[in-house]
C-alpha cells in the first residue's frame, strides 16, 4: 500500500512539473482560438441560436446546451441546434437568420476574459507574433479581433472554406496565420480551449497549451489528451 502511495504521489508531482515547465516555456509565435479562449462570446452565441429557432418555431436551447456545441464551426452548431439537422427542409433558412442576427448582436455581452487584453499586451511588447484561427465564420472572427483586440492581433482567419482553407481541426488556418506573420512552426504554440485545438495544434505538428477558463473544464481537456494547461492568462507570459 505505501509502495503504491508513493508511485501516485511520484506521477502526481512529475505531471505537475512537467505540466508547469511546459507552460512556462517562452515561443516567439502564438496563436490563439478565439472562442472560450480569448473572448466570452458564449451569451451572444446562445441567444443568436434561440433567436432563429424562435423566427422558426423551433424548441429552444439551453446556454449549456450552446456551450457543448460550439467548436467545430456555426454549421455543425446549427446541425445540432436544429431538430435533425441539415435533414431539416427549414435548416438552411435557420442558419441565415442565425448568421444575419448574430453578425448585428455579436457585442451585445461578448467580453474578453478577465487579464486576456494585458496577456496580449505583454506578448507584443516582448515583440512576439500573435494571431487568432477560429471556427466562427470569417466577418464575425474580423469584426471582433478589430474591435476587441486591435493593434494586439496581427492576424485573424475565420471560417471560409471558399477559399480553400478548411475549418480546424484540419492545420489549415493555423499555417495560413504563420504564412501571413512570415512566422516558422519553430517557436510557434497554439493555445486554446477544447479538443477541437488539441487536434488543430497535433494536426499543425505544434505544441498546444490549454486554458481551463473556457467552454471546456480541466478533466474533460486531460481526457482529451492535454498535457500542459493554465487557469490563468497571465500564466502564459509568466
């Protein structure tokens, strides 16, 4: 029994060094989800999906509810918002009133988390590149880096498949933010909030710190393979 005590008290104290090395590890390039990472745009997003399943006389939905199905982009959102999804004859029409009222609301309560603007600020000033990839579709990810973060973030891709970038997971936004910062993968981190940004950092072969502050907790981030977590934004420059 106390052999054993010993062996989990060992495990427990190399995860947690390990953990806060990684985390205390400098990069010259880092790059950021936006939702339930930089920015708290979960009251926004939930009251934009009950606006458009009310316009269609659809049941409506918990803010929990939002919070589990935002991540993978405002489409797969609307395919679990509406009942049986894209099958649905009305989805089409729910997802244009979602994307047209949320595009006009998307300030109403939207707030960065408490000490991201200063988080941000220390970065730039130690001349560090950062850049936002997000899911959200590609007006609203440029309208809220602009009025939020800007003279903070260089660089801001949302969602445009048109363009030939898929959503993440797949690494394609976050190697067109490195291609537009003029950045390498070598000294880059991604930083995020879900296990959609465990996949996006593995897919983009760069290392992931994940933030506890978000639309996931700490378990549910360990059971999804994080390895190197902060429950703090000011953790990330310390």
């Amino acid at each position: 029994m106390l052999y054993s005590m010993k062996i989990k008290n060992y495990l427990a104290l190399h995860w947690f060094f390990r953990t806060f090395a990684l985390a205390m590890k400098q990069y010259m390039t880092y790059i950021f989800d936006l939702d339930g990472t930089l920015l708290n745009t979960l009251g926004d997003l939930a009251t934009a999906v009950n606006h458009a399943l009310r316009q269609h006389q659809m049941a409506e939905h918990s803010t929990d509810d939002v919070r589990r199905f935002v991540g993978n982009g405002v489409r797969v959102l609307m395919q679990q918002a509406v009942p049986g999804g894209e099958e649905n004859p009305l989805f089409g029409s729910v997802l244009q009133t979602f994307q047209q009222y949320y595009l006009e609301h998307a300030l109403d309560t939207t707030a960065p988390y408490d000490g991201i603007i200063d988080m941000l600020g220390e970065l730039r000033r130690r001349g560090c590149h950062v850049a936002v990839v997000s899911n959200k579709f590609y007006a609203a990810t440029q309208e809220l880096c602009h009025h939020f973060f800007s003279g903070l973030v260089e660089v801001a891709i949302g969602e445009h498949e048109a363009e030939g970038i898929r959503r993440k997971p797949a690494p394609d936004t976050v190697e067109e933010a490195l291609r537009q910062l003029g950045a390498d993968k070598a000294g880059a981190v991604y930083v995020g909030d879900s296990d959609v940004d465990l996949l996006t950092a593995r897919n983009a072969a760069l290392p992931c710190i994940s933030v506890t502050w978000g639309f996931r907790d700490r378990q549910f981030l360990l059971d999804h393979g994080a390895t190197t977590l902060v429950s703090q934004p000011q953790e990330i420059t310390q």
